[in-house]
C-alpha cells in the first residue's frame, strides 16, 4: 500500500513522513473530480457512484483475505461500522449527488460542505484557540472566494437546500464516527463499501435510469476512482483520522478545492481569476494558522 511504502522509505526522518502523508492525501483526493467529469461524460451519476462502491467493495474484501486482515467479531463492532459507513460513504454521497439533482450548483455546495470542520469542531468540544478559530474563518472565506464565480450557476430549491445540508450532516458525523472504529483500515473499508454497495444498488433504480458507455476514457476514470481515491485516498484519511486531531484532519479538505482548480488548468486549461487565486491564499493563510502551535 502507498502508506506503507512512505512509512518504509529508510532515509526519510519521521516528521518528513508525517508531513508527505497529508500532501499526498490531498493531492490524491483533489484529483478525484478531475475524474469524475471524465467518468460522467459516459456515465449517470448514480450509477458511476455504484459501479465505484461494488469494486472497491470486492477489492477491499480480496485484500482482508490476501493480508488476514481481522474481522469483527461481536455484532456491536459491525454496527459501528456499517453505521459509520452508512454516513460517511452511502448517506454522504447519495445526499451529494441528490443536491446536485435538485440543480444546487457546484459552488453553492462546496461552500456548505466547507463547513464540515466548524461543525467537527464544535461536535467534539475539542480545545479550539482563537487562532484557530480565525484559520477556520479564513478557510471558508477562501472557499467562498474560490468558488464564488459558480454560486449563481444553479437554482436553489427546498429539497435542494435541504440535501446540501444532510450531505453536510452526513460527513460531519461519519467523521466523527470514523474516530472510534479501531478495527484495521482494510476491515473498516470493506465493510464500509459492503453496506454503501447495498444502499446505492438499492437507490439508485429510484433516481435515474441507469447508462453507461464502456469507453476506454470511462474505464481509466472509473479505475481512478476505486483503486486511487476510493481505496488509497480513502486509507490515507483514515489513518490521519486516527493518530490525529479532528479539526487540523479535516482542514486539510480545505485545500482540495485550490489544487483541483489548478489540476483543471493543467488538464483541462480553464484558467483562474484573481479572485480564485485571492481566495487560494486565504486558504493557505488559514491552514497554517490551524495548524500552528502555540496560538491563544
């Protein structure tokens, strides 16, 4: 696994290794939307999300069985997890792509969803300074800034406002959850994406008409997402998850949307204005005061 291969390399001090495990998670996890556009040019959006889920799914369990992975064994340890998993991968996306439905636009929701680590903070009453708290403001208003020229692209609706906020409920809680699962990542993934398979197989007949054109670019888009973000990506934020705190963890979203936008550029060469490029300092200015020690 990729973590297990930064954790090996011999000549790399332990604070380079923790510091290259975030970066690659965000590089890794901003790429996943570069690939969703590629996949949805050949695919509904519900049923890209269920061919990505039942993949992982069955990579995740050939993996538990390849490594003897451990598997849970009283019954409150798999509800904890497939309730976990039932908010942070199924509740989470469905919501997602249902805001989406409702013609919420892109813009609108990424600055809802901005304020997952707010919410984490304020969930899990961690010991939050004033510094802090001003890199969280600052990291929204970047947000904001980065995504402003998308705002009034879509239509607001009731049921549209209202997904945006379960989706925004649904990862917050997952998050939350995800901390006190302490069975190995392989298990917890597999499990997770076992009941995130049978909800989306189960949803998804209700939302579309399913179709998919199996082109080679399909193909490539829907093996990134499930071997690089839905399994690699997915293992780096869990393990971060663990051995950190909530609030620096899920700043590190903060930076997804920044690097995104320029992997758009590069890729696909939609320029940035100034106020993305305003907005992308503002994050970064928010992000080391979050995580910046000795703030009061």
């Amino acid at each position: 696994m990729m973590l297990e291969q930064i954790k090996r390399v011999p000549n790399l001090k332990p604070e380079l290794k923790n510091s290259l495990i975030p970066v690659l998670f965000v590089l890794l996890w901003s790429s996943g939307a570069i690939f969703v556009e590629l996949g949805l040019h050949d695919s509904t959006p519900f049923a890209f999300v269920s061919l990505r889920f039942v993949l992982s799914m069955l990579i995740m369990w050939l993996i538990c069985l390849l490594i003897k992975s451990p598997i849970p064994k009283s019954f409150a340890e798999w509800r904890n997890i497939l309730i976990t998993g039932l908010f942070l991968q199924a509740g989470y996306q469905v919501f997602f792509f249902l805001a989406l439905a409702y013609e919420v636009s892109p813009g609108i929701l990424s600055i809802i969803l901005g304020a997952q680590p707010i919410l984490t903070t304020i969930a899990t009453r961690q010991k939050t300074s004033f510094g802090k708290w001003a890199g969280l403001i600052l990291g929204i208003a970047g947000l904001v800034l980065v995504v402003g020229d998308s705002i009034f692209a879509g239509t607001l609706s009731v049921l549209g406002i209202s997904s945006t906020l379960l989706s925004l409920a649904f990862i917050t809680a997952g998050t939350i959850l995800q901390k006190r699962v302490t069975v190995s990542m392989p298990t917890n993934l597999a499990i997770q994406y076992t009941g995130g398979s049978v909800v989306l197989l189960l949803l998804t007949p209700i939302f579309e008409s399913s179709s998919v054109n199996w082109t080679i670019t399909f193909w490539i888009a829907l093996a990134w997402m499930v071997l690089v973000i839905s399994i690699g990506a997915s293992m780096l934020l869990f393990y971060l998850i663990r051995i950190g705190n909530l609030t620096n963890v899920t700043s590190l979203l903060y930076c997804v949307p920044p690097v995104t936008a320029l992997l758009d550029y590069f890729i696909f060469g939609h320029t940035l204005s100034i106020i993305a490029i305003l907005g992308m300092l503002l994050i970064i200015a928010g992000l080391i005061l979050i995580n910046r020690k000795g703030l009061t």
